[in-house]
C-alpha cells in the first residue's frame, strides 16, 4: 500500500553561539493527556457508569498496565478512534494520514457503554492482544466507545550508514537548488561535508532524546546544549547548529519536513556551514516520538 510521504512532524531547530538562536516545534493537543489520567482517580466510584473520554482512557490505560504493557496516550489516535466511531475504516493509510505510520494496530469497539467494571473486565478478556502496543487513542460518542491502539512503525538501526548517506545528499541537494525560507530567498549554497566529531554529537543527541524523553536542544536532566555535545565529540568551534526533526521514516521525509520550517530551512541554507553530523534513531514505549533525527552543523 503507497505510504503518502507528508508527516506531522515537530521539528526543532536552534543554532548556538554569536549567531543567537531559532526554535521551532509544532504538535497536537488532546484533553486525554499523561497529566489529566494521572489527576483522575483510581479506582473510580462503584458502578459508576462510563459517560466520557477521559473515564473511558483511564480504565484502557490500567488494563495496559494490567497487562504489563506501558502504553501512553497519542492524540493521533483520538483522531482515528473518532472516525472508527463515525463509521469509517482504518487501514495503513489512516494512520499515516494522521502522521503516524505504524508496524501494527488493533481497533476494538465497545458498542454500549455501562458501569466502568463491566467496561474494564470486557477489555480484559482480549488482554494478551495488547501487549507490546505503546500507544492508543480513544472516543466515546452516543453511548459507544472506541480504542485504537498501536505500534509505531520504526527505523532499520542496522542501516544508519545508508539513511546518513541518503540525508546528506537530501541537505546537498536542497543547498544546490537555493530555497524560500519563509520570507527570504537564500541562493544556492556549497555543498557540506560529512564530520565525525559532528556526526558523534547528533548521535549523542538522537540516544538522549528518547532516553530522557524530551525535545529540543538543552538536556533538561544533564544541561548539555549542542555546542557542548560537539565539543565533547572532538568539534573545536563553539558555534554549531543543530536541527531536529521527529517521527519522519525516511531521510527524505526528514529533510522535507525540516525544508517545509523556516527556521530549519534557514540554517540549512547557511552557507557558512561547511560541515555537517547527522544521525537518527528509534524512540521507546514512554517516548513521545517514533523516530529522531539530529543534523549538526559547524563551520
């Protein structure tokens, strides 16, 4: 099945030192949220009847937790689990259109609605089709509910010297035609060569991103910012950029995603960069992003 190449991908892009700095991210927003199950009591009144979205996700996420399955809601999937309870059908392309392609999912449908032990034991008994599933989305609509959960579709690790490749000649290519960067037209620029030092920094910042679950640039649990990632890689300037971008699949839908940010697309079409890092790697069950993908440049 063709896989549509536009994902909603949040991006963020700075550049460090005299230059001063650019960030930019974009992401969706959804009242079934970590911070609002975790506000919501457990276990909930006795027979209390299930009547909204938020109920309805925190009885899914104890029976993920039941299960042994860590599992972290997505607004995505709210998104499909909505369209599943108007009637449409999810395939492949649905995920991917809401900027999620994944390697597997399941759907299940409650069609009535009633106390939310009924609820919880009902989801229960499919218990063992959920495990190793890390997100999910729900719905409650006129008495029904919806649950779509799923697994993310993931990056081949044993072919990162291939995607860098390929992400390379993507930023060359771009850098050869001359871009629009939001309102200013930068001319073609030369093209960057790949650094170690540099290429060592973004893996240094692909492994912490999902590690300590966080994006953008500064590590809030070890402060490290780009310049002193490159500079603990061997990098001698303290001027460096770096750009992300998150969830793309492939080299090309990362650099169109970051070509499609001003602020990226800027500090692509820099042409005082004449080297450049690259790197990306999977994100786990409780990070907020599929896939990671880190350029740093210097000069």
């Amino acid at each position: 099945m063709p896989r549509r190449a536009a994902v909603r991908h949040a991006l963020a892009a700075v550049l460090f030192g005299s230059l001063g700095h650019a960030h930019a991210e974009t992401g969706g927003v959804s009242g079934v949220t970590a911070d609002a199950l975790a506000a919501l009591p457990w276990p909930l009144v006795v027979g209390a009847a299930v009547t909204d979205t938020l109920t309805f996700a925190k009885i899914v996420q104890q029976d993920f937790q039941g299960c042994g399955q860590e599992s972290r809601p997505d607004p995505r999937l709210n998104d499909l689990a909505v369209q599943m309870l108007r009637g449409f059908k999810l395939d492949r392309a649905a995920f991917t259109s809401v900027g999620l392609p994944v390697k597997a999912a399941g759907m299940v449908v409650v069609p009535k609605l009633s106390s939310w032990e009924k609820v919880r034991d009902s989801l229960a008994n499919q218990c063992g089709n959920r495990v190793g599933y890390s997100r999910y989305g729900v719905a409650v609509q006129d008495g029904r509910a919806a649950l779509v959960y799923a697994r993310p579709a993931e990056l081949d690790l044993g072919n990162r010297p291939a995607w860098n490749a390929e992400l390379l000649r993507g930023l060359n290519e771009a850098r050869r035609q001359g871009q629009r960067c939001g309102d200013r037209l930068y001319p073609p620029a030369p093209p960057l060569a790949r650094d170690d030092a540099l290429s060592r920094a973004a893996t240094q910042q692909v492994t912490e991103l999902p590690q300590y679950d966080f994006r953008g640039h500064i590590n809030p649990v070890t402060g490290s910012t780009p310049p002193d990632r490159a500079r603990a890689a061997g990098w001698p300037d303290p001027e460096v950029g770096e750009t992300l971008a998150y969830d793309a699949l492939t080299p090309a839908e990362a650099v169109r995603a970051l070509l499609d940010s001003p602020s990226h697309c800027k500090i692509i079409m820099d042409s005082r960069w004449t080297r450049v890092g690259t790197d990306a790697s999977n994100g786990t069950g409780r990070s907020v992003f599929a896939t990671y993908w880190a350029q740093v440049y210097g000069r």
